[in-house]
C-alpha cells in the first residue's frame, strides 16, 4: 500500500484520494498526456480549475487513461469571478461539457471573493448563493461532492448559514512554512477536509536550506519531506508536476516525520515566494 492508495472518507461517504496531482500551469495541450501518465503511474486524484484553461485536456486524460471513470476523482473550481446563482449553474454545465464528463467528483468555489479583490469586499450574498448552485448540482447527480476554497472561518460561517449541506472540503495553502492551525482545526470541528495546495509552495521551498538539510536526515527529497507533511498534517496533498519522474518520486512518501521535525516545518519562517508573491494567494493576505 502506497499513498496512492490511501483514501479519506468525506463527511457525504465519498472516499477521496489523499494524494492528487495538481494542474494549474499545466497548458491545455500537455494536461491530456500528464493525467495519462500520472494515471499510469497510479495517480487517482486529479485537481483541475476553470481557471486554468485546461479542463478539456484533463477530461481527455481522465477519458482516454485505461482506467474506469469510478476508479478516478477529477475536481474542479468554479471561477472565483461567479457570483451570481444562474451563472454558477451555467459555469458548472460548462465544465461538464469541457471535462467531456456526465460528472465530476468534487467543485470547489475557487476564492471567497474575485481574484483582483482578494480578501477585500463583501461577497457574502454573491457566497451563498454560488454555494446554492454547487447543492444544487450536487442534488441532480452532476457532483458528487462540494466544497470550497481558500475560505477563511467567517467565509464558512456565512455558507453554513442556510446551507443544506456543510461544505465536504476546503482547498487551502498548505505548506511547510505555512500552515493555519486554528482553521485546520475549525474545519476539522466541521468535518470540512482540508486539501493542501501548493505543498512544495509553488516551488519555492526547494532551496530552503533548514528543509534541505531535514530531507537529507530522512534520506528523501525536499518535495517528498514537504509532501509527507502535509499528509501527516491530515490534509490531501496536490503536488502539480506534468514531469513523470516527479509524479513518481512524489508518491514515495512512506516515511514517518517525527512529531520535533512536524513542529519544525509548522513553524518554519522567511520561505519568499519571490516573483510569485504577484498571484493573490501568494501575496500574505
Ligand atoms: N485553490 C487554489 O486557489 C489553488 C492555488 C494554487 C494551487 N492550487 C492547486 O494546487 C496544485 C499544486 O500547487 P502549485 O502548482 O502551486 O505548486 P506545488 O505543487 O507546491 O509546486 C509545484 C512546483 O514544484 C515542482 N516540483 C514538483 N515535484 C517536484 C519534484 N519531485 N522535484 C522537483 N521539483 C518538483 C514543480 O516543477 P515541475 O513541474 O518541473 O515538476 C513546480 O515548479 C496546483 O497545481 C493546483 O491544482 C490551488
């Protein structure tokens, strides 16, 4: 048994994959041949976005992989822009059409509120009644689960209001050297799943050398180390790499991080984004 293998159950029964593979900057033309590789390799879990511009080629992938349609999860997001009830139906049957899928497993909304207004204005109506559209997708077999992400505590509180079902996830960065201990523990209250994204920080823990150095004491790489604790963590990781030997590698995780060394990475400071620090979750707020 792989961490491939091991699976998680959600608040609805569905069991959900705690290793996916991520694919925001994977191009519309490469996602095919990445989730038929990772499928491959044995990869069940694949995390896409309308936002990422690639729903077809991942639907191609999850199409023409081999493996049974029930075997997979494929995940999307509804565009963090999509407020309003009647366009979140429209862009969830959208993503259906692109997917070429008569289903998904999980849709998340993307961020609580547009990306050039991130943690900024009130959206709290616009939430709810997105959220009202995921139910009702949910309740007419589209998906089978639905979340949210990047939603801070009163994000969820507001979606709790009214809610016919408690959101099953929320996708959040997650990371050595980031990782928000009070909202963990509030999902976990809720029996909401987190999903880590961006468990290697988007690249730029590679070169920490306080993580290179505790890598090297397990006998593994930086992103094995940083993927091994977000699952410790108890949160699904979704490392991206269209790269075969990184999907590879990045399943070899079964090590244990002592409880000392999970303390260290909780509490890591000063991993700098650099150049990414331009895109909204990167950019501390
Ligand atoms: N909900 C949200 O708002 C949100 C935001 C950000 C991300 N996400 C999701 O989370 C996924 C992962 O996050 P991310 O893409 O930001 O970054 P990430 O997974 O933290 O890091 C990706 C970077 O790590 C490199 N990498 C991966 N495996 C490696 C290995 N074994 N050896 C060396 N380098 C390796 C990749 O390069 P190579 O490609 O060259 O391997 C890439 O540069 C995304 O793809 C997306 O699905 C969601």
């Amino acid at each position: 048994m792989t961490a491939l293998d091991e699976t998680y159950t959600l608040s609805n029964g569905v069991e959900i994959p705690k290793l996916g593979l991520g694919t925001w900057f994977i191009d519309d033309d490469k996602a095919a041949e990445a989730v038929r590789a990772a499928v491959g390799i044995g990869y069940r879990n694949i995390d896409t976005a309308q936002a990422y511009g690639n729903e077809h080629g991942v639907g191609d992938g999850v199409r023409s992989c081999g493996e049974p349609r029930d075997e997979l999860f494929v995940s999307t997001k509804l565009a963090a822009e999509i407020k309003d009830y009647d366009q979140a139906i429209a862009a969830i049957d959208g993503s259906l059409t692109t997917l070429g899928l008569d289903h998904v497993d999980l849709v998340l909304i993307h961020s609580p509120q547009p990306w050039d207004d991130f943690r900024g204005g009130d959206y709290a109506q616009g939430n709810r009644e997105a959220w009202r559209a995921l139910e009702d997708a949910h309740r007419a077999g589209k998906i089978r689960s639905i979340g949210v992400s990047n939603f801070q505590r009163h994000d969820l509180e507001n979606i709790l209001q009214g809610a016919s079902v408690v959101p099953h996830v929320n996708q959040l960065l997650v990371h050595a050297g980031n990782t928000p201990s009070d909202l963990l523990a509030y999902c976990q209250s809720k029996q909401i799943l987190v999903e880590a994204y961006s468990p290697i920080a988007h690249g730029a823990i590679l070169t920490n050398a306080e993580v290179q150095a505790m890598a090297q004491k397990y006998g593994v790489s930086v992103p094995q180390l940083c993927i091994r604790y977000t699952l410790q963590l108890g949160t699904v990781s979704l490392p991206k790499t269209a790269n075969p030997e990184h999907m590879r590698s990045n399943a070899e995780v079964d090590f244990e991080i002592s409880g000392a060394d999970m303390d260290v990475l909780r509490d890591l400071r000063g991993v700098d984004y650099g150049e990414h620090s331009a895109f909204p979750v990167y950019g501390g707020k």
